[in-house]
C-alpha cells in the first residue's frame, strides 16, 4: 500500500462526542427540525471535550446546511467547510476531509454533524437503479428489495443464511436492551424473529433499520493536543467506490471493500484479527455478512457461519454495533455507530461495555464503501 496514507495514521482523534436521547424523540411523537436536533447534538459534544463554540474552526454537515447551521450558532471564522448530502457510505469520506484537514494545519478543531428529521418513508426514499422500469414493473425500486435479492444470491453461492441474519437481529436487540437511548429495547426471540412479516423475502421487519429522528456530532482535533484524557485516534480509514448498479452488486460490493480495507487496515498497521470489537452499517441485516466478508474478518462466503456460532455477540470473538446498530438503537446513517466505538474504547458503555476494547471498526459497505480502524 502507498506510504502517502501511513502520515494521517494517528493524526486525528476524537474528542467529543453528542448523541440525541432517539427514545425519547420517537416517544414524543413530534418531529423536531434538523437544525435544533444538530444543534442539541453539537451543544452535548462541546460539553463532553470542554470546548467552546467559539473553538470551532471547521464544520462539516450531513442532511444539512452548513451556513443555516452556522448562523444558527454563531459559528465564526471556519477555516474548514464541507457539506455531505447524507450520511451512510459519505461518513468515512468526511471522517478522512476532517482528518487531511487536522493532520496539514487547516483547522484546529472540526465538528462533523448528522442531523435527520422524519426521515422520508421507504416508498419515498426508493433509489433508481440502472434498469429503472424493470424495477418498478416488479416493485423493486427500493434498497431492501435489492438487499432482499442479494440476500437470496448470496445463500445460493454460499450456503443458506437466513439463520445468520435471523442472530443478527437478536443480537442487535440485546445490545439495545441495555441502552437507554435505544429506540427499541425489548429483546426478540427466534421465535418472534420467524413470527414476523416479511416485507422482501428473504427479509422480515427485524431485518429492516428504522425510521426515526436524532442527530450525532463528533468533534475532531490533533492527536498530538489531546493525546491524554478521553481522546480516541483514529488510526486509519478509506474509501473505495466502484459504481455500478446502484443498490445491488453480483459480488456484494466485495472489491470495493477489499480494496478500502486493503488500504485502511495498511495506514493503520494493523489486520483484521487486532480488531477489537466492529460497527457495521446495517441498513439490512445482510449488510452484516457482506462487510465480514469484503472487509477480510471472515473467508469469503463464510459470514454466516461465523455469525452462527456467537462469535459477534457481547461475548463472543468479534462483538457487533454494541448499542444496538440500526435495526435496534436507531438509524442515524453510520455516525451512531462510530460513537458507539469511541464509547465503547473509552470504557463509558455501562452494561454493555465489552471488556478490554481497544481497537473498533466501522465498516458501510455499499457502493462507495469505506472502513475507520479507531483505537485507544
């Protein structure tokens, strides 16, 4: 791997983190505007690092804008600006700007901010693929029907995993039993797994993230400025895109993974095995198997197995999206998920802390695919 990346390995850290209480958003029952969530988001996350609005020298927004924003919190002199129309497969490009612009002088501290606000239904947030009508001539224009299809090529070549993504869903929810901020915290049997409907076969409602409101902001600065305290490096990340069909892919966006991870585990010298503990992107449950897979935690076609026999449980080998992920503690586009990694490095996860956790991973795996190695 090019020695270019090996300077941003450390660069960067975390230093604070605001999420929004997602229970009590969706207990409420009243949508919230993004600006004021992002703003209850970013005000919890100077307060976590001891910061000041007044520190801020770069912002980066997703589903927002930027100057709304800025002018909503009298944000001057921002040196660094970015703004991401969503989440998900952006959360790692935006991590990587942060971090190119700590590590060369650009600004000193960074909000990245998500904000989403009655997020659009599935129908609404349907994404065309490349062959558009033969999608709405068969009612496939949304990304669970393709999961669903990839869901059922990927039993077909490797074996049968519908008991995989059937754990996938009970884990999840356990994880989220134990986290007051979950949206949903009532544990899940087999049995309630297999008595739920489906809605693209293979896929049942457990399957399927949800649709609430929150915001997560992370604030960003030089390693070498915060290296004692609660401070969580990022050790390295990339970003790999090889476009094609928009929402499906024969080989499960397993290049694009393979190469991101290539590069992301190089700047961070370190291997799958050294990892901890993982966050996966889990818009659908089999979005778990295809990161294993093409991220290089498991031998290819073989997820489903390692995730048969425990191993990404609390207790298991490799345990996955501790809070809950986004089937079970909320949909926030990935940034929930990284801050459920710098928790859980920082040793702050109470209950559902995972013992001796140094190194995290997250991992979105979609066409534009990207992976953050966090340590601490």
């Amino acid at each position: 791997m090019a020695d270019r990346n090996h300077v941003l390995r450390g660069a960067a850290s975390v230093i604070g983190v605001g999420s929004t209480d997602y229970a009590a958003l969706r207990a409420t029952g009243q949508p919230v505007a993004p600006l004021e969530l992002a703003s209850r988001a970013i005000r919890l996350a100077l307060e976590d690092c001891q910061l000041d609005i007044s520190d801020i020298d770069g912002l980066m927004t997703m589903n927002l804008l930027w100057d709304e924003l800025a002018l909503r919190e009298s944000m001057q002199d921002l040196r660094v600006i970015a703004e991401y129309s969503a989440g998900g497969r952006w959360v790692v490009p935006a991590l990587l700007q942060a971090t190119e612009s700590l590590a060369v002088g650009s600004a000193d501290a960074i909000v990245v901010v998500l904000a989403l606000s009655q997020l659009a239904s599935y129908a609404d947030s349907a994404a065309p693929g490349a062959n558009t009508a033969f999608e709405a001539m068969h009612a496939t224009g949304g990304p669970g029907a393709h999961s669903a299809l990839m869901a059922r090529r990927y039993s077909h070549e490797f074996g049968d995993c519908g008991a995989a993504l059937r754990e996938i869903a009970i884990s999840n929810r356990s994880n989220a039993n134990l986290n007051s901020r979950a949206v949903y915290q009532n544990r899940i049997t087999a049995d309630d797994y297999h008595a739920a409907r489906y809605i693209a076969d293979p896929l049942r409602l457990f399957d399927y993230c949800m649709v609430n409101d929150g915001a997560v902001a992370l604030v960003l600065s030089r390693t070498a400025e915060h290296s004692a305290g609660r401070a969580v490096s990022i050790g390295g990340l990339a970003a790999s895109a090889r476009q094609g069909t928009h929402y499906s892919a024969p080989d499960f966006y397993f290049r694009q993974s393979q190469d991101a991870a290539a590069e992301m585990f190089a700047m961070a010298d370190l291997t799958a095995a050294d990892i901890d503990l993982i966050q996966i992107y889990d818009n659908y449950t089999p979005s778990v198997l295809f990161a294993l897979d093409g991220f290089g935690f498991t031998e290819r076609g073989s997820a489903g197995r390692f995730v048969e026999e425990g191993n990404i449980t609390r207790s298991g080998s490799l345990p996955l999206n501790t809070s809950g992920g986004h089937t079970s503690e909320a949909y926030m586009q990935g940034m929930n998920l990284v801050a459920e990694a710098v928790t859980q490095l920082r040793g702050e996860a109470g209950e559902r802390q995972v013992a001796g956790a140094a190194t995290a991973c997250f991992m979105c795996v979609t066409p534009l695919a990207g992976g953050c190695v966090l340590w601490r």
